[in-house]
C-alpha cells in the first residue's frame, strides 16, 4: 500500500513547515490529487489516521481536492476531460488517439492551517 509512503511523505512536510512557524498544532491539511494518481482515497485517509498519531498533526482534517484529468489533443488543439481512467484517451472532436495528459496526475501538499 503505497498510500502509507505518500502519507508519510506528506506528514513530514507538514512537521518540517509546523516547527518552521512554531505551530503547536496542524487543524487541517488539504492535498490535491488528480485521478490519474493512482492513490485510492480510503487507503490514504486510514493511513493519514495511522501515520499522524502522536504528531502536530493528529486528530486535524485531512482533505482533499481531486483534481479531474485532462487531456490535450495536437490534431485538433483542443482539451478535453480525460474520463476512462486510462492514459491513452480518444479525442471526442476527430477521434485521434491522445496521450498528453495536462492535468489529472497531481499528488500536492495544497495548504496547511496551523494555530
């Protein structure tokens, strides 16, 4: 389960950035991740459960901002949302086969509120 990696990865950030401001406790940590990331999102939040216990961060909100695919299309210079869950997608204007995804791959640290 990679999901406990990310999340630990994640959590660090948010200690380095809480002992950096002097924060004594993290309230919420938002994440960005697209659909095309691969992480499956019970998996990261009962990790996120696990992996804050006895840190800044436990018992603070974790949420997240999915961020829907995009795919761009060279024939007809379009984007378009890439919806198959695949990563070769066909362009809904000239039916070419597409593999530029734009967006739809982010795995972020968005923000962190601290008191």
């Amino acid at each position: 389960m990679h999901e406990v990696g990310i999340m630990e990865s994640a959590l660090a950030a948010v200690q380095r950035h809480a002992v950096e401001n002097r924060a004594e406790r993290v309230e919420r940590i938002v994440l960005r991740i697209g659909t095309l990331a691969g992480v499956e999102l019970e998996a990261l939040r009962f990790a996120f459960d696990i992996v804050s216990r006895g840190t800044v961060a436990e018992g603070s909100t974790l949420e997240i901002e999915s961020v829907p695919a995009a795919v761009y299309c060279p024939a007809c210079r379009r984007e378009f949302a890439g919806e198959n869950g695949g990563f070769i997608f066909t362009c809904p204007g000239c039916g070419d086969l597409c593999g530029e995804i734009r967006r739809g791959r982010e795995l972020e640290l968005s923000r962190i509120e601290m008191s």
